[in-house]
C-alpha cells in the first residue's frame, strides 16, 4: 500500500474510533506520513473559570495531531511524554489549529514538535511529545 494512501487509512480509523476527538469536532486540514495538520472550534463548554479554554483543550487538539502523524505509518505508537508552553489564551470562539513537526522517527520511538495557533496565525502553545513505536499494526500489511 502507498505511504499515503496508508496514512490516510489509519486517520480515517482513529477518528471513528476516537470519541473524544469527535467530541473536540476535530477537523483533518491535512494528513501525510509523520505529518498532521488538525483544526478545531473552541465552544462555550470549553472555557474554564476565568472564561478562557481550559488548557486541556490545546493540550488534547495537540495530543491528537501526535497520535495521528505517529501512527500515520501503520505501526501503533503511544505517547510516552508529553510536555506544552502556553503563550496566548484562547476564548470561545476561536478556531485553532495543531500542525505537527517531526522531529525523529527512529524504530521505537518518535520525536515531534506541535504548534497551535489561532485563527490569526498567532502562535498560542507549543507542545512537545515522544511516542514509543509498538511492533503492532494497525492494519495487516497485506491489507
């Protein structure tokens, strides 16, 4: 199967199979090999206290876009260490978008940077996680 073509197939299982990234409404903007770029709407359910999103909902747009460019080579990665920088709130309303950088991808694990912005470009964390490359697919290489 083509490198992409696979990715793609992998995406398209995890978001069937995620419930919390559908409850986030992610959107995929773009999806290749060790590659994701993802946007969601911050809605009035996501604002803590302070009326400002509560941090989760970077982190978990971010940890999405991890999980999604890791897995995108058909082999099951898990997140071993997460880490994000907060730079500029984020409001109800806001559309934000998570894209990925990978850093290194090696046979057990992978290194990736995520930058969040806001809908006027403007950096609004930075996340950074390693994932630990399982011998497991998700899908038989045949298929």
């Amino acid at each position: 199967m083509k490198k992409q073509k696979l990715a793609e197939k992998v995406v398209n299982k995890m978001m069937t199979d995620d419930a919390f990234s559908q409850w986030l409404d992610i959107k995929v903007i773009d999806m290749k090999p060790g590659y994701a770029k993802l946007e969601m709407l911050v809605r009035d359910e996501m604002v803590n206290g302070f009326n400002v999103s509560h941090g989760g909902i970077a982190f978990s747009l971010a940890d999405s876009a991890l999980a999604f460019a890791s897995n995108s080579y058909g082999r099951i990665a898990v997140a071993m260490e997460n880490n994000i920088s907060f730079m500029k709130k984020v409001v109800a309303g806001d559309t934000i978008t998570a894209e990925t950088d990978e850093l290194s991808i090696g046979r057990r694990i992978g290194v990736y940077n995520i930058s969040i912005t806001n809908q006027d470009d403007e950096q609004i964390a930075l996340f950074r996680g390693t994932v630990f490359r399982t011998k497991e697919y998700h899908f038989k290489k045949d298929n």
